[in-house]
C-alpha cells in the first residue's frame, strides 16, 4: 500500500544536540511538507519542497534544516539553533490531482 | 500573505445539538480542506472543497465553501460523543502551500 511514514514515533534530543526526522513517501508525490504542531495550537508550516533538488522556507524555518535529495524522502533536521523544539512534528506528500496525505507524526522532546 | 481563521478555538456542546465552525481566509484560494485530529494523532482528512458553492456532506458533518465571502463551514448535525475531536480547515493558496485555521477543539457531552 502507497504511504508516507515518519520516523520515530518518539524522539528525545539533549540540550545543544541536532537531530534528524525522516520522512518517507512512496506515492510518486512531487511535493512534501515538514509542519511543526505545538500543545493545543494549529499546525505550522516549516519548509517544503516541490520538486527534487529544490526546497523553500515556511513560517518558522529558523533552526531547522531539509533536504530533498530524492524524491522519496525528505528528512528535517532540528538544529541546536532551535531554542524551543519541543513539539508534533507532521510531514505530509501532495498530489495535485489527489490532495494531501499526512504520516502519523514524530512527537519530539527535549531532556 | 494568506491567513485562515477559524471560530470558535472551543466548542462544548450536547448530544443530539446542532452547531457550526466558520473558517474564514484572506485571499484568493483554489482549495480548501477540512481535517480532523483526535488527540496525539496526526490528521485524517474530511472534505475537499474546490469551486464555490461546493457542498459536501459525510455523515452528521457537512461542509461548504463560498469563494466570494472566502468562507467555508463546517455544520454538525445532531452530534454525538465520536465527534469529538479538533477540527482544522486549511487553504491552499496560489503558492501551492497548505496553510492551517487555529482548530477547532469540539467537545460532545451527553
């Protein structure tokens, strides 16, 4: 079955320490999403891609990095720059024809 | 830049009771969505809205989109304790983005 997975499910990072979220789609989707949710809030948008090899900021890049080397996969790394990382972290794919699909989040916490 | 709206934040209302959640965007969108989050989960999609005028209905919830007021509704129709949940609406602007309303948080008690 088509899908988008993220993964982990759970992520504890350390103080000053950069982490890395995978996401991973298998639906031929041209564009992906990186969105930051915090407790009670609406989602945020961090950064997206529609196309390989190109990618642009959203609302709240700073601190945070991507990539989209293939057109699978588009991890997000939270750099020690984010001050605040403690969150949902939701990656979605987008279709024009079909809409978009969302995995089931990361949920991320700082010790 | 596109801002979306929603109203209200919170909802608490009763079985078998109608209500409707108003999401609101300030420019010109090609589409708009309706989603639903049960608590820790990520988001399963409701309703796709693509022209004004648009109604579409899935059991107790319908939805609906005027293009003009830029203003789409989410009507609950005689609700129920599996209804509760946080409703977001989200526009797709002309920058192919997706960008969300602040939620809708409904509560169904009997």
């Amino acid at each position: 079955d088509g899908g988008i997975t993220q993964s982990p499910k759970y992520l504890f990072r350390k103080e000053g320490q950069n982490v890395t979220l995978s996401c991973e789609q298998n639906l031929n989707h041209d564009a992906m999403y990186w969105y930051r949710q915090d407790p009670g809030q609406g989602l945020r948008l961090i950064y997206y891609s529609q196309i390989v090899n190109d990618f642009q900021k959203g609302d709240i890049a700073e601190g945070y990095s991507v990539s989209r080397e293939k057109k699978e996969s588009f991890p997000l790394t939270v750099t020690s720059a984010q001050k605040n990382p403690t969150a949902f972290y939701l990656c979605a794919s987008a279709h024009p024809n079909y809409g978009y699909t969302f995995g089931s989040g990361t949920r991320l916490t700082v010790v | 830049e596109l801002k979306v709206e929603q109203n209200p934040l919170f909802l608490s209302m009763q079985e078998g009771k109608n209500y409707t959640i108003y999401c609101n965007y300030s420019t010109t969108s090609d589409r708009l969505y309706w989603y639903r989050q049960d608590p820790g989960k990520s988001l399963e999609s409701l309703f796709v809205l693509l022209s004004n005028g648009a109604v579409k209905q899935e059991g107790r919830l319908m939805a609906s989109l005027d293009t003009k007021a830029r203003l789409s509704t989410l009507h609950i129709t005689a609700a129920v304790h599996d209804l509760s949940a946080t409703y977001f609406c989200a526009v797709e602007g002309n920058t192919d983005k997706l960008i969300f309303g602040t939620g809708t948080r409904l509560q169904v008690f009997p």
